[in-house]
C-alpha cells in the first residue's frame, strides 16, 4: 500500500513519441511521480511492466502487437498491485467495456488537459476509479459486484479481448498472414479466431464486417 510520501512508479506505454516525451517532461516536475519506463508497443510494454512492476501502467488503446487489452489480461493476471489507466482518443463504449473486463481503474481521453491525467495516477494509485466525463455518463455502477458496468452492450461484448484485436486488423483489410505476423499467432490460430468472430455477429463478408467495426467504434473510417 503506497504511503502518502510514495513515489508513484509509472510506466508509459504508447506508440506516438511526441506525447510520450511531452508526459515524460511533465511528470518529471511532479515530485510525487517517477517514470520508470516506456515503450512503444504492447510486446514491449508488457516485458517492461512485469520486469519493473509499477504501481500505474497509462496504456493506449491502439498498441503495435499483441495488443493493449491483450496484454491488459496479462497485467491484470500477474500483477494484482499495478493498476491500469488507458489513455485513448477513441471515445467507444467497447474499448471502456474492455478496459473494465481487465480491471483497468481509469479510462481517460486525450483531449483531456496533462493535470486530469496527473490527478487519475494518483487516484489509481490509491486503488480509486478514474473517468472522462463523457466515459462516466456511459457507465453504472453496480454495487453488488462493487465495479462499474457499460451501460448498454453491443454484439461485440461476446468476443473475447483477443477476438477484438483480431477484428481491427481485419477490418482494415489485413490479410490473415498480416495478422498473424503483427499478433505474433500462427495462421491457423486467427483463422479460426476469423472464424468464430463471423460466427458469433452473423457476417460473413468482410466489407460488412469492416463496415460494422466502424459503426461499432472499432476503427475509424
């Protein structure tokens, strides 16, 4: 349990390097908050974050590799003091769905000003929940499971974190070797993820499927 005088240990874990150093440069004027790495992508994040185990990880939600909810599973696993805070410009009510299945505490918008998020690493450092506004009007809380809840669930609720993944990069028009090689997976394994992701939400043409993704919030058209 951190101490009021603690330093909270954070790792930063996203792909465009301006905001990175620019959080990096910020956080450094803060006396109660200490970079301890950062990474690029989420094969990278996750070797960082298990070596280094801070007590905050700031994902974004679009990651180069496994994938940022892939590897939230991971954290979420084998870290049970780290909390999780995804940081994202994607305001969709299945990536906060998510981040919630992995236990994230925060889900914070990049348009939001760098002190919002100062303020969630120090609450998520105290096992506190952290919203956007506009995140925390999409969510109940439900108080028999003691944990927030997205108000309303699409058909994408059903697939599996990893399923999701496979999903954006099929929507974009990747081919299943592609995804394979970006989700370091074999192609007989996103096969068969293709397979029951069509399955499971009745499409079977990967125009519409790519088009039902953007609807859904999972990619921009």
């Amino acid at each position: 349990m951190l101490t009021s005088t603690d330093l909270i240990r954070v790792v930063l874990v996203d792909d465009h390097m301006m905001l990175v150093d620019s959080l990096v440069t910020r956080f450094q004027r803060d006396s109660g908050i200490e970079v301890v790495g950062t990474a690029t992508n989420a094969d990278d994040g996750l070797a960082l974050i298990l070596e280094t185990e801070p007590d905050v990880v700031i994902l974004d939600v679009e990651l180069p590799g496994r994938g940022s909810f892939d590897i939230g599973e991971e954290i979420s696993s084998r870290l049970k003091n780290t909390k999780m805070i995804f940081l994202t410009g994607y305001l969709s009510d299945i990536f906060i769905e998510l981040a919630l299945r992995v236990n994230a505490v925060g889900y914070l918008l990049k348009g939001e000003p760098i002190e919002s998020l100062i303020h969630a690493i120090k609450k998520a450092a105290r096992g506190e929940y952290c919203f956007s506004q506009s995140v925390q009007e999409r969510l109940i809380f439900d108080h028999k499971k003691n944990r927030y809840l997205i108000q309303s669930e699409s058909m994408l609720a059903s697939l599996t974190s990893r399923q999701i993944e496979v999903l954006r990069h099929l929507a974009r028009g990747k081919s299943v070797k592609e995804v394979a090689r970006s989700m370091h997976l074999s192609e007989k394994s996103i096969d068969s993820h293709k397979y029951r992701i069509m399955h499971k939400l009745g499409i079977h043409d990967r125009v519409e499927l790519a088009r039902y993704s953007i609807r859904e919030g999972l990619t921009l058209p």
